[in-house]
C-alpha cells in the first residue's frame, strides 16, 4: 500500500488527486492520495506532489511548515508541475527559497505572462502528449546528470534526475495519466 500526497496549498490540488487516483487505479495499484499542509500530514507519505501556483509564496510555506527539511531529510519522490518544476531546481535568477533536487537552472514564466498561455502538441518521453502551459518555466540549463524527458520549442520543459520529476506544463489539467502513471511507479521503485 502506498500513500500519495499532495501538497495542499495554491493551484489544481484537487485535479491532481482525482488523476492520480485514476493513475493509480488504471495501474492496479494499491495506493491512495492524501492532501498534505503540515509535517503531521507527511508522515505516512511515500510520495509528494507539488502542484502549480506561486513557486515563491510555496517555497515559504514549505520552510515556515518544516516540509523543505523534511523532504530534504527523507528524500521520498517528488512530482513537481510547473510552480513545483520550479521549486525543484537549484538556481534561480530571482532569490525565492528552492528545493535544489534537480540541478537546472529555471526561468520563471520563460514563455510569457498568463494572457500567453498555450496548449499544444508535445512529445513526452517519444510518446505523443497534450502540453498546457500557463505561465510556465523552463530550464535553460541542465546539469549532466538531469535526464531530459521534453523539450518544446528548445526548451527543457520535463526533467528527471533521481527520484524527482519536473515538469513545466499542468499534466493533471489533461486525461492522460502519462505522468503521474510514471510518478507512481518511481514511488513504487523507492519503497521497494
Ligand atoms: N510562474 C509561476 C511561478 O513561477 C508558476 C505558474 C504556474 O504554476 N502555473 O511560480
């Protein structure tokens, strides 16, 4: 039995727990979600979600909370969706708190401000996905141990390295499990 959680704080909380429990279910897997605010929450997690918003006023709850340590300290998998793509990088133009597990450097809003917001045809992993980009980073530089799973227009958009998963689009805002399907299964590969 695994235990998902999902950061409940700003942004598509909500719609990231319903797909991941579809993930889970079309996965055959015995799992659950949970929605997560402070460290008593995270205990039983094996696993985060860090959804979009505002990467800086998360980072802030995530230190005032304690969870950056803890996660720090645990080191359970991560999903992050384009504000949580840019909480897991380690460099930043701006100063905002990090969480620096994926060594890339990230622009914020690196496609334009909320009226340019876009969905479009990606490729994720060489299989065809639908992108929806709002205000959505991207990485500008990547370190040689960052495994790329996207690119769009040039642009890093998902990245791998270890147990965390960036990626700057809103997966959960589509049907398709893709990507939290291989987020449980990294879960699964870390608890195993
Ligand atoms: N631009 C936001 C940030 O960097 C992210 C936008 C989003 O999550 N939709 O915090």
């Amino acid at each position: 039995m695994i235990t998902i959680g999902i950061l409940d704080l700003q942004g598509d909380v909500k719609e990231h727990q319903i797909i991941t429990d579809k993930s889970l279910q079309e996965l055959n897997v015995d799992g659950k979600t949970k929605l997560v605010n402070t460290l008593d929450d995270i205990q039983d997690c094996d696993g985060l979600i860090i959804s979009g918003g505002e990467s800086s006023t998360i980072g802030m709850h995530l230190e005032k909370t304690g969870l950056d340590q803890y996660l720090k300290d645990t080191k359970i998998p991560i999903l992050g969706t384009c504000a949580g793509f840019v909480l897991l990088s380690n460099k930043i133009s701006k100063d905002q708190p990090l969480l620096g597990f994926i060594d890339m450097t990230v622009e914020r809003n690196g496609f334009g401000r909320q009226r340019m917001s876009f969905e479009t045809d990606i490729t994720f992993m060489n299989q065809p996905y639908n992108g929806i980009f709002i205000r959505a980073p991207y990485a500008s530089n990547i370190g040689e141990n960052v495994e790329v799973l996207s690119k769009y227009d040039e642009k890093v958009i998902a990245v791998k390295q270890n147990q965390y998963i960036a990626v700057a689009f809103h997966p959960e805002l589509t049907e398709d499990t893709l990507i939290h399907r291989k987020f449980i299964k990294e879960v699964i590969r870390c608890v195993e």
